[in-house]
C-alpha cells in the first residue's frame, strides 16, 4: 500500500478534532455557532477560553464532545501558581481535556527544573480532577533540541498530549511582517520520534484541510487543532468517506519554509 494511502472512516476524522473557539475578537454568538459545529460534527473536543467553560458545557450537555480549555494562553507567560490555579478552576468547571503552554522563555533560557516543575504541578492538579492535559510547545520559536528536551520532560511525568502549537505564536520575519509556520512535519516527525508510547502528539497551526490531517495523521498524530472543521470533513464527504472503512490517498503537505 502507497505510504499515502490511509483507510479511515468519517467519525475516526472528526474525533480527530479540536475545535478551535479561541480567537480574541470572538463574541458569544460567534462562539455559541462554533458549538454548534462541534457539536453537529461530533469532534473530540470544543477548544475554549476559560470564561466561557461553562456556556460550552450547557451547550455540549448530552453529547460525546468534551470541552476542552486553554491555561495561560497564548504566551505562558503567567506564574505557575496562576497556571495551576487556572488549571483547576477551569478542571472544577467542566474542562476535560486542559492546552496549557510552557513558559517559553524558561525553555529558551535552559531552566528545565522551573518547566518540569511546573508542566508537573500542573498534570497532577488536572489528573486530580479528572481531566487530562496537553503541553503547547509552541515551536515556531524553539529549536530542535528545545522540543526534544520537553518531550523527554513530558513523557516522564506522563502527560497526556504534546501540541505543536497555539496557532497564535506569531515570530517577526525578515520583513518585518508577522507569521507563524505552526505545525511542520519535521516537528511532528521528532516529537513522535522523541515522545513515550503513552503520550500522544496534537497538530495545531496550518492543518487545514482533509490532505493535511491525514498526512499527520499519517505521521502518528492523534489530534489536530482546528477552525477549519466544516472545510475538512465536507471534504471528506465528498471524496466518498462515510462510516465505513475507505482507503484514501491523501496528497502529502509541503514542509514549510522555516522548517527544520
């Protein structure tokens, strides 16, 4: 079988997202019409900021799709009483699934005992109250050696998910414009590579269409962050997915420039 052939079916897709609900300017009727997506699509997870917990819970009451908020985004910047303050609450309220970022400058610095102690406290508030968590690296500005370490630190305190991304780590190019590259498949190749069996690997950043999520899915990834979710599983669709298996060949996404 081509390596770009996958046999999947349309629910193994969607469980493969989280919806992304995180942009700053979002109102409440723009949020509560992202619920309705996720809950119409049946995905894994509605990704939320953390005041909006509880609207997300009433709204996914009675379904399989978790609410899943964000801590200390989209800098990581707060300290790490705050964090596991915010972790819990936000665990307390409803969340299931907690993204939280490292603080990214203590990584770049080389302070891994301030980031194991911290990414460490965190899991075990989170796992304290029955949710789970994943770790946003935020890779656009770290190197390799950098994701390396935190996959190593994230496999021994048996965290959940390592993520890519916020899809808001905007770094200053050449130019003087500001981008991101996100999820690369270089990335996503070493953090699998370097990550536990247990611990599993969310995309998030530029997956954005059916060809995407099924070449990381491809690469061992789990999850996905996405906005892109109508867009991807009406594709799917279209391409003759359905509840049944169906061998798909998926055209391989370019490694972007920037990549390692």
């Amino acid at each position: 079988m081509s390596s770009n052939t996958f046999t999947v079916t349309l629910s193994q897709i969607a469980k493969m997202i989280d919806h992304s609900l995180l942009h700053p300017t979002m109102t409440d009727a723009e949020f509560l019409a992202g619920i309705k997506i996720a809950k119409e699509h049946k995905v894994a997870t509605a990704c939320v900021k953390p005041y909006l917990i509880p609207l997300a819970k009433n709204e996914l009451a009675g379904t399989d799709v978790l609410v899943c908020p964000v801590i200390g985004f989209p800098h990581g910047n707060s300290t790490t009483e705050i964090k596991v303050l915010e972790a819990k609450a936000a665990a307390e309220a409803g969340g299931k699934e907690i993204d939280m970022v490292v603080n990214i400058g203590k990584v770049l610095g080389g302070d891994w005992e301030y980031v194991t102690r911290e990414i460490d406290e965190i899991n075990r508030v989170v796992m304290r109250h029955g949710a789970i968590l994943k770790v946003i690296f935020e890779n656009d500005y770290l190197k390799p050696e950098h994701i390396i370490r935190l996959c190593e630190i994230c496999t021994d305190l048996g965290v959940a998910f390592v993520k890519t991304s916020t899809g808001y780590g905007f770094v200053k190019q050449a130019d003087g414009s500001y981008n991101y590259l996100g999820a690369t498949v270089s990335d996503l190749k070493l953090m699998r590579q370097h990550s536990g069996s247990k611990v599993q690997v969310k995309a998030a950043g530029g997956v954005r269409t059916l060809d995407d999520l099924l070449h990381v899915m491809s690469l061992g990834v789990t999850r996905i962050g996405a906005t892109a979710t109508v867009a991807i599983l009406d594709e799917a669709k279209k391409r003759g997915i359905s509840d049944k298996p169906t061998t798909i060949t998926f055209k391989p996404m370019q490694e972007k420039a920037g990549g390692y």
